[in-house]
C-alpha cells in the first residue's frame, strides 16, 4: 500500500530516509547537506510530496516500509502544462510487481486530481527503463546532462580541428 506521508511524519522519519533519498537522486542534482536540507524543507512545506509503500502485518500489528517515492508537480510556464515529475525512486529488496504496480495507480490518480498531464521520471539503471516501459511510460525519450562547472571534451578532436579549419576556409571565421 502507498500513503502519503504527513509533513509531521516527514521531520519525525527524515533521518531514516535521508540516505536512502540521496542514493536517489536524480541525475541533475549532486548531493550537499543544504540541498538535502532544502529537500526536507520542500516536503515539510508540501512543496514535494512524501510516498511511502508499506505493508501491514496486522498479526504482529507492524508495518514495513518497502521503498518510497518523492514527487514534485512541475509546471511550465510558458504552455502551462503540469507534469509530476519523480523526482526520486528508492525500493527495498521485498517490493514486488504488484506493490509497482499500485504506485503507478496511486500516482496516476494523484496527478489527475491535481491537474497534471504526465507522470515524468529520470532513470538510468536499464532495468528501471525496461520496466518502466512495461508500465505504459513512453522511455524513448532521454534527458541529456551536461555539467557547466569542469572541463568537457569533444569525442574527436581531429573532428574539431578540421570543422574549424574548414569554417575558417569557408567564411573566414576562427573557432
């Protein structure tokens, strides 16, 4: 079963799931202890939302936290199109198909309720991909990440120097 976490709970459970929440993180985010902090304060304010997936054992009357998912509705501002976007995926090793399967529902009737058009995600494992195509999620699509801090290198640097010598050629330009 998925719930919503409670903003109250999120504080009471956060260093619990801290880790597990910066093991997650999507591939345009690198991990520092105030964007994790900023994390916190984006689910205590409800500006991202806390699902947890548990299971019940009512005859020894506990409950097992199987994986959890943070969510954030994302809105262009130019089309006006709402999306929410997973913003993280963490599973344990006991979560099955079904318990998947009912996120996805979950999530689907969340978004509606909330006006969105999609449920987008970022995955680099390809057995998440995979799966995620099972599920009905259009994966032909892929987010490109290029960090502005650092050094970059062209594939072919031969390449580089003919196209700027061919442009210097062409139209006088230097590159």
């Amino acid at each position: 079963m998925w719930v919503k976490l409670p903003p109250e709970l999120v504080s009471t459970c956060w260093n619990e799931l801290r880790d597990q929440i910066s093991e997650s993180l999507p591939p345009t985010i690198s991990f520092s202890q105030q964007r994790m902090s900023n994390i916190l304060e984006a689910l205590i304010s409800e500006d991202m939302t806390l699902w947890v997936a548990v299971r019940i054992n009512i005859e020894e009357e506990r409950v097992g936290v199987l994986g959890h998912a943070i969510t954030k509705i994302v809105e262009d501002e130019i089309t006006e199109t709402r999306n929410l976007m997973l913003f993280t995926l963490w599973s344990g090793a006991s979560m099955t198909r079904r318990d998947f399967e009912e996120g996805i529902s979950v999530g689907r009737r969340y978004a509606e309720k909330k006006g969105c058009e999609n449920i987008t995600a970022y995955a680099s494992n390809e057995s998440i991909i995979k799966t995620s195509k099972r599920f009905g999620f259009d994966n032909e699509w892929r987010v490109l990440v290029l960090p502005v801090k650092g050094e970059y290198s062209w594939v072919d640097r031969d390449q580089e120097q003919g196209a700027g010598q061919l442009a210097e050629k062409l139209i006088g330009l230097s590159i």
